[in-house]
C-alpha cells in the first residue's frame, strides 16, 4: 500500500518474584531499541504475579513515561507481598523487599519517582517503611521527584500515585522535585 509508514515497538517486560510467587520485587519495562531516560518510581504494592497482564497502573506508567522521554521503567513497590488489597498488619517482613530496593540504587537513574500514594497514612508498619525508603534517598536526593499535573490543580497532594494520576490528568504529567530531609527531627520528604 502507497504512502503508509509502518512502526514496530518491542517491550520487554520483567518481573522479579520469590520462588512461591507471592512477593514481587521488581517489574522492569524497557522499549528496546528506543533510546531515552531511565526511572525508577517507587509505588506501594504488585496486585499480579502475571508479568502478561497489563492493567491501568502498568499502562499509566508506560503512556505517560514515555511522553516524557523515558524507555526504561522499573517499578518497585514499598511492600512486595502481592495483593489486590494490601493489609499492612499482615506484613510480617520487609526486609528482603528492602534489600532489593538497595541493589536497584546501584543503577543509574536519571529519576526516581516516589508514587506510594496517600493510603495508609498514620498507619505506623506503612510510616516506617517509607521512613526506611526516604532514607534510603537521601544520597539521591537531586534525582527524587513525585508525580503533578501540568495544571498545578492537584498540586497540594504529594506521592500522587500513578492510577490516581493516570485517571486524573493522563498526559498532563510533570515531576515536581522532593527534597528530602534528614530524619532526625524529620519523618518525611519536604516539597520543594
């Protein structure tokens, strides 16, 4: 057929689970062939051991990243264990989940987008937990940014979440810079 262009993309999807599958530590998204940004973006729990499903929050993040230049995607989440409904009572450890946060900074990022949301707050498991990660940053502190709308309407929310900003201002996003903040005295990231 005269004047037709045809494009082929090729991603590659990754997932990295404990042998019984019900934890996930990473899910890793790569467009290969197209060169762009590396990010890593921090969200609060895996809801599927199928790396062949895509739901809203995997399809959120591959559309709107990839408007923004980014081919690499790796996601890791606060809490590992799989669920659809996450009970942080139930956690009974996290530390492996963490140990893996700490390999995944050992590769270079040009962002890391912190995007666990506004659930749980005051729960004392979940505030530990994203105590521990933001303290984990801090030496990566000009590279933590959180998800805002282009507009600035929903710019008073912090660690917006992915499928709250997917379904909010799907194309619209920005990264708002975090800086973060020693935890003596501090148990949070302060906007900048």
């Amino acid at each position: 057929m005269e004047n037709t262009v045809k494009q082929t993309g090729l991603l590659e999807k990754t997932g990295v689970f404990d042998e019984e599958l019900k934890n996930r530590y990473e899910l890793h998204l790569t467009y290969n062939g197209v060169k762009g940004k590396r990010v890593l973006v921090i969200c609060m729990n895996p809801a599927s051991d199928n790396i062949q499903v895509f739901d809203s929050t995997t399809n959120y993040l591959l559309n709107n990243f990839g408007m923004m230049g980014y081919s690499d995607i790796t996601v890791w989440n606060l809490f590992s264990r799989i669920c659809t409904k996450l009970k942080p009572s139930e956690i009974t450890d996290n530390n492996r989940n963490l140990e893996y946060l700490k390999e995944l900074l050992q590769s270079s990022y040009d962002a890391i987008v912190i995007s666990w949301g506004c659930t749980f707050i005051g729960n004392k498991k979940v505030e530990a937990a994203k105590k521990e990660v933001l303290e984990l940053l801090q030496p990566f502190g000009k590279q933590v940014y959180e998800i805002v709308d282009k507009a600035g309407r929903y710019a008073n929310l912090s660690y917006t979440h992915v499928l709250f900003a997917g379904q909010r201002y799907s194309g619209l996003w920005e990264l708002r810079k975090v800086k973060i903040l020693s935890s003596k005295g501090h148990d949070r990231a302060k906007k900048k």
